[in-house]
C-alpha cells in the first residue's frame, strides 16, 4: 500500500507549544472567577490560582484534575461547564512547566518564570485620594502575597506529597525552598522604595519584598527539579507477620506452619494435605 509522504510527516510532528497567555486571556479568567464567585464567596482570585497552579507544577507526582479542581474551586465547580477556563488553565500549565524546565542562571532571562501577580497596595495609591481615603493599607495583601497563600494552600492540601526524602541534602533543599515561599506569604513590613503597578507610581513594595520574590521564584525551580530527579514517591510494603512454627498454618489444613506452608524456610517439603 503507498504511503503519503505528507500525511506520514504531519502525523509524526509533535504538538505544537502552546501561546502563553495574555493580558486579555488572564482578564478573561478574572471575569469566569468572579462569576464563579456569585454562588461561592470562597472561589479564590486568579493570583491565589496561579500560586496553586505552580505548586501543581512543582509536585512530585502529577495530581489528576478530577482531584485538583474539588480543592481549589469546590465540589460543585464542573469542568465542562467552563471549557474556555479549563483550556487557558492548561495553557498556563504548560507555559509554568516549560519555564521552570529552562536553564536558567538569572531572573533577567526572558525564559525565567514570571508569576503572575498583583501590586495591590500600589494599585490603590495611585487612586484619588477620595476614592481611597476608606481603604485600610495594611489590609491590604502585600505584593506576591497571594500567590504565595494559593502555592502553600496546595502544598498543605496533600501533605503525604510533600513529605522530606530521606536523602538529607534533598531534604534540606525542600525546606529552604519552602521556607522562602513561606516568607512570600507574610506581609511586607519593610519601608516601601518602589511601585510595582507603575513606574511612576508611590512607592508600595520594599526591597526586601523583591529580594523575596526572587528567592520564591528560584524556590519553585528548585522544587520542580527535585521532584523531578527523585521521581514519584513508591508505597512502602510491610511484609505481613509469619506464624510462629508451631502455630496452625493459615491455609486451614490443620497442621502445624512448620509441617505445611512453613516447611520451606526449614528446608523441609510440605506435606499433602
């Protein structure tokens, strides 16, 4: 039978990669959460999202979407009823995956992972200062913060899979990684020096804010590559308990473990029953 040179050649292309998302696509995103949020208070703000979704990315073993989505929007949230957000979501996944698979050695390379977040507190004071004069500052989330909650939300909510490998290096690489995505997750208390909304803008985050961005970032690539390297975790199996030799063998023949199916660890044959 002839072969089509062209068919057999577009069949054996891979996949092509998927566009990163846009302003336009996380816009639209926002717009389905805050949909979503009219029947739940709880359904998150896409920033708390994107820091789940990461961890997601960094986990050691890939968790199935029928048992992330219940964590993350409910029980009640159904997939097919959302397919433009489901579709987006996957295409940030893959977006997260290629970045922090780059080999990268500076957070200036363009291939670096950019999480995707919020100056919240410098958004509010470029506002009039009568549109903001009833918003308490330090309510406010701190930059990054949020994606720090939803990154840490993920990883307490299958702490089996975070567990420390009994490696000690690989074990204290894990603990500083999340420690630095712990230390996201706490408020900027440092003197504010720089606006992360606008350039021009007030000053809303400190330096210190951005030293731990940084550290958070490199901590996700750290997470990714351990897993990576370590490879999903293997169920311990306990080997059940023997009976003593002359205890009845559990098979029901009546006979004494050491004559029947205990004959083999002495060296001696089972009788026929």
């Amino acid at each position: 039978m002839a072969i089509n040179p062209r068919s057999h050649f577009l069949t054996t292309q891979p996949a092509p990669t998927p566009a990163p998302l846009d302003a336009d696509d996380f816009d639209a995103m926002d717009a389905e959460l805050d949909l979503l949020r009219e029947s739940s208070e709880e359904i998150p703000q896409w920033e708390f999202c994107e820091g789940f979704l990461a961890a997601l990315v960094c986990m050691r073993r890939p968790v199935p979407s029928e048992e992330y989505w219940p964590v993350l929007l409910g029980d009640d949230f159904n997939p097919m009823e959302h397919m433009e957000f489901v579709a987006r979501w996957r295409r940030r996944w893959s977006e997260i995956a290629t970045a922090l698979d780059a080999p990268v050695e500076t957070l200036d390379d363009d291939r670096t992972f950019q999480p995707e977040v919020v100056d919240t507190r410098g958004a509010v004071l470029v506002m009039p200062q009568e549109e903001r004069a009833e918003i308490v500052m330090d309510e406010l989330p701190a930059f990054a913060q949020v994606w720090a909650l939803g990154f840490m939300y993920a990883v307490e909510a299958w702490p089996d899979d975070w567990q420390p490998p009994r490696d000690a290096d690989a074990a204290e690489m894990l603990d500083n990684a999340l420690n630095a995505i712990v230390a996201l997750s706490e408020d900027d208390k440092g003197k504010p020096s720089v606006s992360m909304y606008a350039e021009d803008g007030p000053p809303s985050v400190s330096e210190q804010r951005l030293d731990d961005f940084g550290a958070a970032i490199w901590a996700a690539y750290d997470l990714r590559q351990l897993w990576k390297s370590l490879g999903p975790r293997t169920g311990t199996v306990r080997k059940a308990a023997e009976p003593g030799r002359n205890d009845p063998c559990p098979c029901g023949s009546g006979k004494k473990y050491k004559k029947c199916h205990g004959a083999g660890n002495a060296g001696e044959l089972p009788e026929t029953p």
